[in-house]
C-alpha cells in the first residue's frame, strides 16, 4: 500500500529535450513499493513525459501544477481538469503558494478547484502554510489550522480523503531556509487532529537530499514535495534513495 510520496515540482522550468533526459537517467531500482514518486512538469510537458515514462516502464505518476475548475468552455488560457487527465496526469497541485500570491488565487477559487479535480478523479494535493510575517507574529499553528479547518467545513471527510495535504510554509520555499523536522512535526501532528486519519500530508520548502532523512523519520510526515532540488536527476535520486 502507497503511504509515502515523492513529488517532484519543476514549475515553470525544462524543456521536452531536458524532460527527457531527465526520464531516461532515472532508475527506479531503489524504490520500495509504498512510495509513489510523483512529477510535476509545466503543462506542454506532460504529453512528452506520459510516452517517455510508458516507454521506459517507470513507476513514475505524473501531476500537474496547477488547473482551472470548468470542465470546458471560452476560458482562454485556461485548463481544464479533464485535458489534464487527458494528458497523463492524475495528480494536480492545488494552491501552491507561489498561485496564492502571484496569481491571486483565494481561497473560494481554491475550493471550486478542489471539487472540480475530485469529479475529474484527479488527486489534489493541496498546499497550505504561513507566510513570514505570520511566523513571526508566532501564528503559524493558528494561521495553518485555519487553513485546515475551511477544507474540513466544505468537503466530506470521504472527500479530503482523496487529497494529498502539503504543508509548504512560504517563507521556506525557495530560500534554502526549510523548518525544522520538529516544527514541521508539529504542525502535521496538529493537521492530524483536524483531517480524517490516514491522511498523506507532505512538507515542502528548501527539501534536499542533505536534510531529507531528518523530515522522513518524523511520525507525521509522509512526504516531499521538492522544488529545486528536484530538477537535478542525481540530487533528486539522491532524496528517492532515503524513501
Ligand atoms: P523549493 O524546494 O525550491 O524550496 O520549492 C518548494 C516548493 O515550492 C515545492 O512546491
């Protein structure tokens, strides 16, 4: 039974040439059978990687990172929950901090996502955390069981079953700065107490294949999801060999 997870998001780098590359030095050797290694490429990507991934035999999913709610329609430049599925993916990133603030996306469009990845039976993985002034403030446990409690007062818990939780503080991400194994075990041990049991929750923010092992062993964490450090194939079969 899959209970550990690996993802990968690239966000807004590679090119198919690099993608492929990057597919065809992976070696799935050292990978045992409960975890699920996960890459999250730009859209075009997904296509390109789908046949190279079938190709080699890899049990690699794929995921994409972000998507729009409707199912079709005149939504230029959007994409639809159901052409991601089309194209390979069965994972989508939902409310990744760097959509949060930079495309301003809230929480009542996070939530018409949610629902709409679910009809499509796409895994949401959800992200969620404080940003630095929060932490600062000391608010992050209030700012994050916050963030918990509107998914728990707007889907069944059947249906947050079917998520992935990612506890990605912002000021971690990107800034080779992560949290502490501790702090983040807090956190995931408080998010336990609120979310239905058995839940996947990951961290993500600064994760490599130095401090991996440290969030691994902690009882609440079942995961990564790695940004940078999961562009390099070395580094990142580097953190897949820890699983
Ligand atoms: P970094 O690993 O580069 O900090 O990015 C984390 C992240 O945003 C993953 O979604």
């Amino acid at each position: 039974m899959v209970n550990h997870y690996l993802i990968a998001n690239w966000k807004m780098h590679k090119l198919s040439a690099e993608a492929l590359q990057f597919i065809a030095g992976f070696s799935s050797t050292s990978l045992p059978d409960n975890t699920a290694v996960i890459i999250a490429p730009s859209f075009p990507l997904l296509p390109v990687m789908r046949t190279a991934i079938e190709g080699a035999r890899l049990p690699v999913m794929l995921a994409a990172q972000n998507m729009f709610y409707e199912e079709h329609g005149a939504f230029t430049g959007e994409v639809s929950p159901q052409q991601i599925y089309d194209a390979g993916a069965k994972y989508v990133i939902i409310g990744h901090s760097e959509r949060r603030t930079l495309m301003n996306e809230h929480y009542n469009m996070l939530s018409q996502k949610l629902k709409a990845a679910l009809t499509a039976e796409l895994t949401p993985i959800y992200c969620l955390g404080e940003n630095l002034q929060e932490r600062e403030a000391g608010h992050s446990k209030e700012v994050v069981s916050g963030q918990v409690q509107q998914l728990v007062k707007d889907f069944s818990s059947a249906d947050i079953r079917k998520m992935i939780i990612a506890y990605e503080p912002i000021w971690a991400i990107g800034t080779g700065k992560s949290a502490t194994p501790e702090e983040v075990e807090e956190i995931h041990a408080l998010m336990a107490t609120m979310l239905p049991p058995g839940m996947p929750m990951v961290y993500g923010g600064s994760v490599n294949a130095q401090n991996a092992q440290q969030f691994l062993q902690q009882p609440h964490i079942s995961g990564l999801l790695v940004g940078s450090a999961s562009l390099d194939i070395q580094e990142f079969q580097r953190i897949l060999a820890i699983f």
